[in-house]
C-alpha cells in the first residue's frame, strides 16, 4: 500500500505540536509557595503603589547579557548526548542554536517580558542594584508568591498566559533538565521515522526547531551561578505567540518553519523607557492588591517618617493587608550609605 507522504507527515506534525504543548514549564520547575520580594526605587515604588500595577520588561534588555542565550550555550556544548549521538541531528541542531541566537528575534518567537523578585527579604546586593542612584534608598514589596501567579492568570486567561518559579543555577540540574526533554523529542521523532520510506529531512528540521523553542522557555528559568546571591523567583510571559499545526505540517516541503505558522494574540500594550540611551520595551501588569502582603525600607530609610509615608500611599489599593504600621518594616542590614 503506497503512504501519502503530505498525509503522514500532517498527522506527524499535528501529534508533534500536541506533544509541544503538553510539556508544560510548571510541571519542570519547582514549585515555589513562599513569599516573594520584589526590590525597587522610591519612583518605581510609588508608581506601583498608585496604579497596582508591576512593569515587565522585555528580556533582552535585562542585567545579565546572557538572557535568551545561556541555554543555547548549554545544548550547543551538550548537542552530541541531546542528540543521541545521530550525527544528522547533531548537525541540524547545532545550525539552528546558531541561528536562533544570532538572530534571537527571528519570528518574533523568542520575545518575553518578566518581573523579577527574590525569595529573601533583606539582601544587601540587591538593596544595592535597585537603589544604587538613590544612595540605597529604595523599597521591597512582599507578595505571596502562588496568589500573585494566580491572580495574574485569572485577569489575564484567555490572552496571557504567566509562568512562575524560583530561577535555577546548578548546573547540573539545568542539564538533567534538558536531557529529559531532548529524549522525549527525539524518541517521538526516531518512533515515527524507524521503518519509514518517505523523506524525514523536514520532519527532523522541525522537531529539532519545536525542541529548542521549548527549551529556550525552560531555559528562562536559568542562570549562571555567579547570580545565585539573588535567589531569584520570576513571573515571565510570552509575547502572545501560539503555534498553528496546520501550517506547520505544510513546512516540511521547504524544510523550514515559515513565520505564517506562529500565530499573534492580543498582546498587552507594550511600551518603552529611556535607560543609558536605549529605549526599553516593557509592559505594566495589573495585579490584585491583596497579593501584596508587606512593605520593607532600605537600610538608609530607618526612621519612622518613612514608614508613615509608605503607609499612607498603601491605603488607596492596599488597605486589606497593608492594614498599620506594623506592616511595613525596616532593612536590618546595619549601613549608613
């Protein structure tokens, strides 16, 4: 019996993107239910305590240089065990790391925005990235973290999805992690080729492509470990990017994924800040004020005034649990400046 190739290869990429869909970034971080802080200016404090709102912003204008690409150095130098040690998919994978690093926004996949927080609530190196033009005189503001997370996916469901957990910086997790979803790939993938005649060329272009988007989203929860100090927690979502299976199963004629197969939904409005000269997208999202569950003063705020004023500004959206003073406490990290 002959096989249609168009026809095998469309129930291939239809399973292949439900598979790419089923892996999902909160059942491969760990799940984080403790309280989060989220350090900042005196302007960006009162901002947030005005509108309820947190700023995320684009990733590729973060600190750290290596966001969006630290997890193509991993499988670049881990290609050949990711790879099973097939020289054709080593090839292909490798092509592609390259290309999607060098070229980063190619159709628009690899855009997000992100909030960062950490999991302590008094750390000198952040007090001193946040505050560090303000002579360290900035705020933290404590948030349960699973209610936080929640409340954003409730207002947001049906445009917005939000991933959340506490960022990874063993090394060798990070590695464990992404091996189990190569294997699941690649396994999916040599299943379905073993014993066929028709041409799998594009089939493993595209398998290979779906894997580094899954894990370049996994890998956003990663960093090098001389960032460890922060124990970073973070809320990242995508830029409203969905795949459709239908054309990605007409791909494999040119051996390319096309940009026609990502799909755009509504975005939140997306707009930019001046920082050293670069203008910097971002975007502000709405939260639910209950989230919020403290408010702490930088080392150089210790005075009662302070914590008066910051009491005062919670009450027109935060009265329900930023309720006196006793809410707001004081950095215990003894510096003058």
């Amino acid at each position: 019996m002959n096989v249609n190739p168009y026809k095998s290869h469309m129930n291939y990429y239809r399973d292949l993107v439900s598979k790419h869909n089923s892996i999902k970034i909160s059942e491969i971080i760990p799940p984080y239910e403790g309280m989060i802080y989220h350090y900042t200016s005196v302007n960006a404090f009162c901002s947030i305590l005005e509108s309820s709102k947190l700023r995320f912003t684009n990733k590729k204008y973060l600190n750290d240089t290596t966001e969006g690409s630290y997890i193509f150095d991993l499988c670049k130098r881990e290609a050949e065990s990711l790879c099973r040690k097939r020289v054709e998919a080593k090839e292909q994978f490798l092509t592609l790391c390259d290309k999607i690093k060098r070229e980063k926004v190619r159709y628009n996949i690899l855009e997000a925005y992100q909030c960062s927080f950490s999991t302590i609530s008094d750390n000198l190196c952040l007090w001193n990235y946040y505050t560090h033009g303000d002579s360290v005189q900035g705020y933290n503001l404590g948030f349960d973290s699973q209610l936080l997370h929640k409340s954003l996916n409730t207002k947001y469901s049906g445009k917005r999805y939000f991933q959340a957990g506490k960022v990874i910086y063993d090394e060798k997790k990070q590695l464990e992690i992404i091996q189990k979803i190569a294997d699941e790939y690649f396994e999916y993938f040599c299943n379905y080729a073993h014993g066929t005649d028709i041409s799998i060329l594009g089939m493993l272009t595209n398998t290979i492509y779906l894997l580094l988007d899954k894990l370049f989203y996994i890998g956003q929860f990663f960093k090098k470990k001389c960032f460890e100090a922060e124990s970073e927690y973070r809320i990242v979502y995508e830029s409203g990017i969905t795949i459709n299976s239908q054309k990605l199963s007409k791909s494999f004629e040119s051996d390319e994924i096309t940009p026609e197969i990502f799909e755009n939904s509504e975005n939140l409005a997306i707009r930019f800040f001046p920082r050293n000269g670069i203008l910097v997208p971002y975007s502000d999202v709405k939260f639910l004020p209950v989230a919020l569950k403290s408010i702490k003063l930088s080392p150089t705020l210790e005075n009662d005034i302070a914590r008066e004023g910051a009491l005062l500004a919670s009450q027109k959206n935060f009265s329900a649990t930023i309720k006196s003073i006793n809410d707001i406490s004081v950095s215990e990290i003894p510096v003058r400046f």
